[in-house]
C-alpha cells in the first residue's frame, strides 16, 4: 500500500493560534484532516500534522511518503538528527513530547519526507495551508497543554 501524505503547520503569532493540516491519498481515496489550538509554536504544528497523519494509518508497514515544506521536520528526520536528540533523552531540544509522539507512529511504517517549498505551486500542499490557517482561526481550539506549561515554567495555566 502507499500512501502519500501532504502536511502544512501554522501559528498566528509565534507562540499563538496555531493549526495544522493534513491531506492523505491512496489510489482513489482521499482525507483531510485539521486541527487548532489556542496557544502554541508554528514547529510544533508542523510536526503534530506529520504524527496525526501517521496516527490515521492503521495498517502497519505502509510504504508512505510525507511532502512537508516544514526544513525543522524534514531535515530532523532525513538527517538523522532525531536520533541522536532521542539517544540523548531530548536535552535542550524543542518539542520532546511530539517527538517522541513521532518516533513511535514512525517505526510503524516505511516513511521517507521530501521537502517542498511552501506557498508555491504545488496544489495539495497549499491545500494544507488552508486547511492549517483555517484551524488556527477557528473559534473552536484545543489547549496545547504541554506547550503551555513549559512556556509558565511547569505551571499549567
């Protein structure tokens, strides 16, 4: 089976509304997903959109290919740098509690990421754009709780 996954992140203000999107295609079928929250970081949306979209895969082993105009994810992962923050229990690295979200759904399949520039002429990743601001506006958002109580000194809320 292979699937291709689109991924896109956003955040109004940095940290601020944030959301991301996602489109999943396999042959004939096709699914987007997004989600918001209130307070969080443009990174972390990137990346929360490449776990959700792994998390929807239920089939284990699944030939997949991420396009992500996310370098912060792309490169982590095709560099190997993730490996070596895991290795070092995420020590001074952003965003361990995703991260380590990511390596469990990754070891699942067969993934590789290709970078593409964002805002640029690809369709389905622009797709994703919308998608990830139109979550980021909504009125209806998530608490990104970890996020939120790292940024009050482990005080939450």
């Amino acid at each position: 089976m292979s699937i291709k996954i689109y991924t896109d992140g956003a955040a109004k203000g940095n940290p601020g509304k944030g959301g991301y999107g996602v489109v999943l295609i396999s042959g004939e079928h096709r699914k987007e997903i997004s989600g918001g929250f209130e307070k969080t970081t443009n990174n972390r949306m990137e990346l929360l959109a490449v776990i959700v979209a792994l998390e929807h895969i239920k089939k284990p082993n699944a030939q997949i290919t991420v396009y992500s105009d996310s370098k912060y994810v792309v490169d982590a992962i095709e560099k190997k740098w993730v490996f070596s923050w895991y290795k070092n229990n995420f020590n001074k690295k952003k965003n361990p509690d995703l991260w380590r979200r990511f390596l469990v759904v990754y070891k699942k399949h067969q993934v590789k990421f290709i970078w593409v520039k964002g805002h640029a002429n690809n369709k389905e990743n622009n797709r994703c754009d919308v998608l990830a601001v139109s979550a980021a506006e909504s009125t209806v958002l998530e608490k990104d709780v970890w996020y939120e109580k790292e940024s009050n000194g482990g005080r939450l809320f």
